[in-house]
C-alpha cells in the first residue's frame, strides 16, 4: 500500500477550476456572463419602452389602449431602473471580491 502512495504524482491530489480562455479566475468569467446577460437584458427593456410609445402614440384617442400603453410603459421603466441598479450592484460586488482576493 505504501508504495502504491508513493507512486501516485503530486499533480492527482490537486485541484484546479476549469476557467474559459481569455479570462484569469471563474468570478471574472461569471462578471462577464451576468454583464452580457444585463446588457441583452437592457436592451429588451429599452425596446418595450419605445415599443410602449408607439402604443401610446397610435392609440388614436382610444382610452383603453392608452391606458394599456401607460401601463407597459411604466413597467418598461421599471425594469430599465432595475437592469440598471442590477449592473451597479454587480460592479460593487466585482470591486469588493477583486479587492479581497488573496495575491
């Protein structure tokens, strides 16, 4: 049994995270991801905002269908203020993991 120890290398017992090319550790991989995640989900928030506009606009006095394109507009805002406290408070956490980080 000892020697079968003995022949076992170093390497075996270690263990190391799998991280994608081009980055240096697996939190700036998940920055990344989460980042793009935002930035697309942004960019759906800011589409039903102008969508919600042109809703409005074209209501033609319709009571009704201005009501509903003040409605989506509203939660159309909504989520943009949310997407974007969420890109803040990713980019806090980023600064305080990065700044905790052992060298």
């Amino acid at each position: 049994m000892i020697k079968i120890a003995q022949q076992i290398p170093d390497e075996v017992g270690t263990w190391t995270a799998w991280t994608p090319q081009g980055y240096d550790n697996v939190s700036s991989f998940l920055i990344r991801l989460i980042d793009w995640g935002l930035l697309l989900m942004g960019s759906f928030a800011v589409i039903a905002v102008i969508y919600s506009g042109f809703m409005y606009i074209s209501a033609g006095g319709d009571q009704a269908l201005a009501e509903k394109a003040k409605k989506n507009l509203t939660w159309a805002i909504i989520g943009v203020v949310l997407i974007a406290l969420s890109a803040v408070i990713v980019q806090i956490v980023n600064s305080i993991i990065s700044t905790n980080t052992p060298a």
